[in-house]
C-alpha cells in the first residue's frame, strides 16, 4: 500500500453510495430479517456471473450494491492491514453486522464454538 489512501473518505462515500442503493430498492435498514436476507444474498452474489441488466433497475442497483458491499470490505481489509481502524457510519454498522452474521452461520459457527 502507498499509505496515502483515504481509508475513512472512501469509506463515508462507499456508505452514502450504499445508502442510495438501499433507498432505490425500498431497503428498510430497520428492519433485522429485511437486511439479514439481503446479506445471505450479498455474500452468495459471484461478480461477473453474471453482466448487469441496466433495463431491470432493481436487478442493477443490487448488483451495483453487492459490488459497493465488496469495495467496503476491501477498504476495511487494506486499512487494517495499515493497523487503521476506519469504521463505517450507522447503515454499514447495520449491513455489516448481517454480513458477518450471516457469514458465521454459514461457516457453521456460533457463539457457543
């Protein structure tokens, strides 16, 4: 890494990209079982299995979701890799904790391994 990226910056915009792609799909982030599903999807999605229908919006914009949902979580990997901490804002918090979730359950983990 050059050690001059701006882990945070990137991080709020990645966040404000992913909050307007939850508000083009009706996402309600208050809602647990809304966004638990949607993370199960996000992490089941396989970049460039498939092109992007640009004539199906909704398609688009969770593929343009799942793909800023990536670029999250590589921002957060190459910061801590640098030993910085960048923390998203309330929405990432909301997504990422379904994300790691949805993640450990499907690695067959609980609380109680």
């Amino acid at each position: 890494m050059s050690g001059f990226e701006n882990y945070s910056n990137e991080a709020v915009q990645l966040e404000l990209e992913i909050e307007r792609k939850g508000i083009a799909l009706g996402i309600d982030w208050d809602d647990p079982a809304e966004v638990a599903a949607l993370a199960r999807e996000a992490l089941a999605y396989k970049p460039g299995a498939h092109a992007i229908d640009y004539g199906n919006p909704q398609g688009a914009a969770r593929q343009e979701l799942f793909g800023l949902t990536q670029l999250m979580l590589k921002v957060m990997t190459e910061s801590a890799s640098e030993k910085m901490h960048t923390h998203g804002g309330p929405i990432w918090k909301v997504f990422g904790g379904a994300l790691w979730a949805a993640w450990q359950a499907g690695q067959g983990n609980s609380s109680a391994d």
